[in-house]
C-alpha cells in the first residue's frame, strides 16, 4: 500500500475516532503524562496498521482492534504482577465503589466514579463497557471483540442492570 | 425502554461528553516519532549486546589468565551460557516496537497471554539451566582440581556445599516465582474461554 494511502487512511481515522480514543486512553490510564505517550502510541500504531489495511473489516473495527490491543498491551506491561485484582462486570456487586465519597459529594461527578469502575474492570470486561459506552451495538462490539454476539449481549444486559443500580443508589443519597 | 437502560444510556452520554482534546498527528510527526521509535528499540538491543559483551570478556579475560584445565572448561561454559541466555531473551522478549494486530481483542490478549506463560513457564530451560551446568562445574574443579589450598579441606568442602546450596535454593525460587506468574496468566486465559462462550459458570 502506497504511502499516500496509509496517510489518508490514518488522517480519516484519526478525524472521525480521535475523540473516542482519546476517551479510550483515559480509561486504560489514569496517569495523565501515560495518557498523553499512551495515545500517541495508538496514534503510531494505527497509522502503521493502514499499511495492511486490506477492507475485510470495517475502518471502525480496525481502528478499535488497533486502539484496543495496543492499550491492553500496555496495561499489561504495567500490571503484570496484579492481574488477579481486576473484576468481572458480574462480579461488580460485591465490589465496593473505589471511589472516596467525600470526593463524590464535592463534585457529584458522576463520570469520576465511572471512570473507576471502568478502571476496576478486568481487560476484556472494559473493553466491552467501553466499546457500550462509545455507543456500539451488540453485534458490532461482538465483530470487534470476537465474543458471540449472544454472550455481548447477555454482558451488556448485566452491565446495565448494576449501572442501574449503582448509580441510580447514589444519585438518592 | 427499561430503567436499567435509560440509567445505562444516561451513563453513555455522560461519557461521550467528557471534556478532552483528540490528538491528530501529521504524516511528517508520525514518520519521525517512528523513527524515535526505532532508535529506542536498536538502543535497548544496543544495551542488551554491551551488556552481555562485558559478561563475555570478563569470563574470556579469567580463561585466558587461568593455566587450570578445569578451569577453562568452567569460563567457557559461562560463555556459552550467557550466549544462550542472550539468544533467548532476544527471541522471547522482541517484541519491542512492534505494532499489535489488528485481530479481534480476545484472540490477541490470548495470543499474548499465552506467549508470555509459555515464555515463564519455560523460562528455566534458557534462563536457569545454561548456568546451571557451569555452576556444576565450578564446584567439581573446587573440589577436586583446585581447592583454595591456603584453607583445610573440610572447610573447602563446607564452602562448596554452602555456594551450591544458596544456588539450588535462588534457582528454585525463582522458578517457582516464573511457575506463579505462569499460573496467573493461565486464569486470564481461562477468563477469556468463559469470557467469550454464552455458558459462563456465574451466570
């Protein structure tokens, strides 16, 4: 592929995705100088993968394909000692909420606690919340993932069920 | 629409609507962060040879000021075993730079799940058992070759044991350590299975 494409290929993805990967990169990392060699690294990567990009999927899931294992990879490489810490999203009711209420009564920010639950969340459960949250459908988060569509969809119904319910409780106190 | 979904799409909103700038770099800034890039990996390559360079000499510089046979056998075999060790962190551990596939999110983390247990839990073969034979050795050339001779020989012995204990000790532990790791990653590669199959054993 010549090298014009490759660029024309990245400058497409790049206007049409550069905010969801920028959101993409807060999730993964919460140190805001990682964050920053975080995305230019997707960046990079991204536009090195145009140079195969062969059109049997999507611009869409190749550029979260790309995004999302070039960010797990650096997870990994950061927490490799402290991967059994991480939850399923069935297993979120029995985990408190990591974020401190003080902090949450300041600000109300709803997307603060979010963000830790996002945090909290074992790799292939956060990109799945993730990928739902950037406003994908089940089957394309399926396409995406290479998880059945009916195990995405039995997932995002349990998700959106403790959401619900977490946030619906603290919106009340 | 449920509740559970409207709190849901509520929670999707809030979360497109984050405060954050995109960033979007130039053909000429990517070319040239990819040429960084490349310097840092032919660095850390550069590190790696220099290091295993002087490891090398210093073993070459004992063999050659050593007129005890036993002992030359000793410092080759350190050579040979760093050479080795060297090969297999080259092949194991090059990865660097390299861009991740742009395969489905699951098959990639199992891929790299399973490259790095299978690299922990065979760790020992190119990482253990090279020096394990020259440490062998080193204490057959004390114990019967060239025993320190200003020191009674029992005490040669204790020494020798002493050394070849600590060291059966350190590599087990490490290869327990390798064994754990190892077992971790293999509970993230059986989450991924239950992960992807609609039949989970919570649900």
């Amino acid at each position: 592929m010549s090298s014009q494409i490759q660029d024309e290929l990245y400058a497409k993805a790049s206007a049409d995705f550069g905010l969801p990967l920028a959101r993409l990169v807060k999730a993964y990392e919460s140190d805001p100088d990682l964050q920053r060699d975080l995305l230019q690294e997707i960046h990079l990567g991204l536009w090195k993968s145009f140079n195969t990009f062969n059109g049997h999927c999507s611009l869409r899931t190749w550029v979260y394909r790309v995004a999302h294992n070039t960010a797990a990879s650096h997870v990994l490489k950061r927490q490799r000692l402290r991967l059994d810490r991480m939850t399923a999203i069935e297993e979120l009711a029995d985990v408190p909420d990591a974020t401190n209420p003080a902090e949450i009564a300041e600000s109300s920010d709803v997307l603060v606690r979010l963000m830790a639950l996002v945090h909290s969340l074992k790799a292939p459960d956060r990109q799945l919340v993730l990928l739902y949250l950037e406003g994908l459908d089940a089957e394309a988060i399926g396409e995406i993932t290479g998880a059945s569509a009916a195990a995405v969809a039995m997932k995002i119904y349990r998700l959106k069920s403790h959401l619900a319910t977490r946030f619906h409780v603290r919106r009340k106190t | 629409m449920s509740v559970e979904s409207r709190g849901a799409d509520e929670l999707a909103t809030v979360w497109r609507q984050q405060l954050i700038s995109p960033l979007t770099l130039t053909p000429a800034e990517l070319r040239a962060e990819n040429q960084s890039l490349r310097r840092k990996v032919r660095g850390w390559l550069l590190v790696e040879y220099v290091g295993c360079a002087v490891v090398i000499a210093a073993f070459l510089m004992h063999w050659l000021f050593s007129d005890n046979r036993a002992s030359h056998v000793t410092y080759v075999a350190f050579v040979v075993a760093t050479l080795w060790v060297m090969r297999g962190l080259h092949v194991k551990l090059g990865d660097r730079g390299e861009v991740p596939l742009p395969v489905d999110l699951l098959a990639f983390q199992r891929a790299t799940l399973e490259r790095l247990r299978h690299g922990l839990a065979t760790a020992w073969r190119w990482y253990l058992l090279p020096f394990a034979v020259p440490i062998v050795i080193v204490v057959i050339d004390r114990w019967w070759f060239t025993p320190i001779l200003d020191r009674p020989a029992h005490l040669n012995h204790v020494v020798n044991v002493g050394f070849l204990a600590f060291t059966v000790v350190f590599f087990v532990a490490v290869w327990l350590w390798h064994q754990v790791i190892a077992a971790r990653l293999q509970r993230r590669i059986d989450y991924l299975d239950t992960f992807s199959s609609n039949s989970a054993p919570r649900w």
